[in-house]
C-alpha cells in the first residue's frame, strides 16, 4: 500500500508541470503577435522577451536555488550548444510570426512534433511504415492549412520560417534530452536560456531595426512573454528529463489548442474551412504518434548512446553530481536504464543504487 501511495504522489507531481508546460507554450503566439501588432520589431520581440526570461530565472536561483548553479565545462558546452539551436530558432519564429497570423504560425510550428520523430530516427531510431505515414498527413495539413490567410496577413516566407523554427526546435528536444543525462533540469534550462539571449541579443545589435525599439503596447506583452518563456523552458526540460523528448512532445497537440482558444478571444482571429480541414488532419496526424513507433538502438544493447560526458567527464559523474549537489527530497533516484549506461560505459560488474 505504502508503494501504491508513492507512486500516485509521483504521477500527480509529474502531472502537474506536464499540464502547465503547454499551457505556457501556447501563449508564446498570442502574447508576441500581440507585441508585434505594437510595432515592435521581430528581433526586438526575440531579445527582450529572452533576456526577461533568463533575468527571471537568475534572480530565482540566485535567491532559492544557488545549488543548480553549479555547472562542469563539458555540460556548459552542451547547454550552449541546445540554446545557440533554440536560439536561432526563436529568431526564425518571430520573424515568421511578423507574417503570419498567430493561429496560422502555432498550426505550422507544431509540425516540430513531426521532426521529432524524424530526428529521433537519425539518433538511432527506426521508424516503421505507420510513422512515415504520419509525416505525409501532416505535410498534407500543412498544405491544407496555407491554403488562405484566415485571419491577417499570409506569406510563403513566413511559411518556411515557421517551419525552419520547427526543425531547430525538434532538435532542441533531441540534444537536450543528452545534455539531460547528466545534469538537473534547473541547470540546463538556467544555462540554455542564458546562451539564447546572448544569442538573440547579438542578432538584435547586427540586424537593423525595422520597428520600434519598445512602445507602451508591446512592453506588456514582451515581459509577459518573458515570464512565460522562462516557466516554460524550465517545465519543458523538467518533463525531458523525467518522460524523455517524444512522450513531451506529444503533449503539443494541446499546446496548439491553447493558441488556438487565446488567438480567437483576444485577436479575434479565424481560419477558413480548408484551413479547418487542415487543423483536422495535423491533429489526426500527431494524435497518432505512439512510443512504440520508433525502436531505439539503445534498447537492443547495439550501442551506446554519446551523451555530452563522452567529451571527458562520464556518466558517473551525474551520479556523483546529484549525490553532492541535491538535497533527498530534492533530487531524484538514479534509474536502472541509467545504472546499467554507466555500467556499459565504464566496464564494471552490475551497479546496484545505494541505500
């Protein structure tokens, strides 16, 4: 009964920021064609918007978190190398969203859950006949959902960048999930959202502004975008970390009905019937998506995974890390796929977890 117990309080905090994650992520449209509509300029939007995300979280850890400050070279690497991809990403998204409706760019945008599964099978994976499947639905809704503006303005340009953002998203989801092995999720997602606003920062210094700097509009919803930003990247890696980077992608598909709800009641935004035929078979398409749809190598003993440690520091590094770093009720047990990597990579008899 006492394991029974432990397990659904485990379920209930792991269901909590799996809730709340895409909550966050589907203001991100909205609040920043909101921003936009205030003249603001797209790499303005980008800058601000990071750099209030990244404030917000070195203020917290400063204050409540300072143990996951603490950060070894290779894993600073591996996180600089997730938010220069999530970075350049963001610089795609609201430069495509400039273009787009909010609802249009969250439809095309949430195809990353579509280069998730692809990547994955570039990692290692193999894809069966259903999958490849799914990816022709969802290029068929993508047509389907470019077929009309609805709702604003429409272009091919806002098209690809959207898109482009969503390939350099589902590759976040693929390097972060390695960089995860290794360190808590409050690191990586402190360290990543630092490196993507020296990124967008330095895009905002090079690129010549084609708006307003900052106007009395769009200042709200730029810091509301920051808020957003950074309680989202902090549940997204959490639930990385805990489920891996395809079961926290799935929950996309409600994150795009967030969008959807908040574009209609606060920019009186709506798509025409194709374009709902569109919405139909994206969902249809990521509904589909199943665990069992991709094998991993990993699985079968065939190789073993290159996680950011095999730079020079190894995965029992992780283990010493949060050991000495995280307080019991803090941290979390070292699970047994994870003992038995360690084991492989070092060549040691089985590892039993400590007492």
């Amino acid at each position: 009964m006492k394991h029974t117990t432990t397990e659904r309080r485990t379920r209930r905090a792991n269901f909590i920021p799996l809730a709340l994650y895409p909550t966050f992520l589907g203001m991100a449209p909205v609040l920043g064609k909101l921003a936009l509509n205030g003249n603001a300029d797209p790499f303005t939007v980008a800058s601000l918007r990071t750099l209030a995300a990244a404030g917000i979280l070195w203020l917290v850890y400063l204050i409540f978190w300072r143990k996951f400050l603490y950060i070894y070279p290779a894993g600073l690497l591996g996180c600089i190398v997730v938010g220069t991809v999530n970075g350049i990403g963001s610089l795609f998204y609201y430069n495509g969203l400039n273009y787009l409706s909010a609802s249009v760019a969250q439809l095309l945008n949430a195809t990353y859950l579509i280069f998730v599964v692809i990547l994955a099978a570039a990692d290692g994976h193999q894809l069966n006949g259903r999958t490849w499947g799914r990816v022709l639905l969802a290029m068929v809704a993508v047509y389907l959902i470019t077929q009309g503006g609805g709702h604003g303005t429409f272009s091919w340009v806002g098209v690809g960048l959207m898109v482009g953002n969503a390939i350099l998203f589902a590759g976040t989801f693929i390097l972060g999930q390695r960089v995860l092995y290794e360190m808590p999720s409050q690191t990586v997602a402190l360290y990543v959202l630092t490196t993507m606003a020296v990124v967008v920062t330095a895009a905002r210094l090079v690129w010549p502004s084609s708006g307003d700097l900052v106007s009395a509009e769009s200042i709200g919803p730029i810091l509301l975008l920051g808020l957003t930003t950074a309680l989202s990247r902090l549940l997204m890696f959490f639930n990385v970390k805990k489920l891996g980077s395809l079961q926290t992608v799935l929950i996309g598909i409600s994150e795009t009905g967030v969008a959807l709800v908040l574009a209609a009641v606060f920019l009186r935004e709506t798509l025409q019937m194709t374009q709902w035929l569109g919405v139909a078979v994206l969902l249809l398409s990521l509904s589909l998506i199943r665990r069992e749809d991709i094998r991993s190598k990993r699985e079968t003993g065939e190789f073993l995974p290159v996680h950011i440690s095999g730079i020079g520091f190894p995965s029992v590094q992780r283990v010493a890390f949060m050991k000495a770093f995280l307080e019991k009720n803090d941290g979390e047990d070292i699970r047994p796929e994870e003992l038995e990597r360690i084991r492989k990579m070092l060549d040691v008899p089985p590892i039993t977890p400590p007492h």
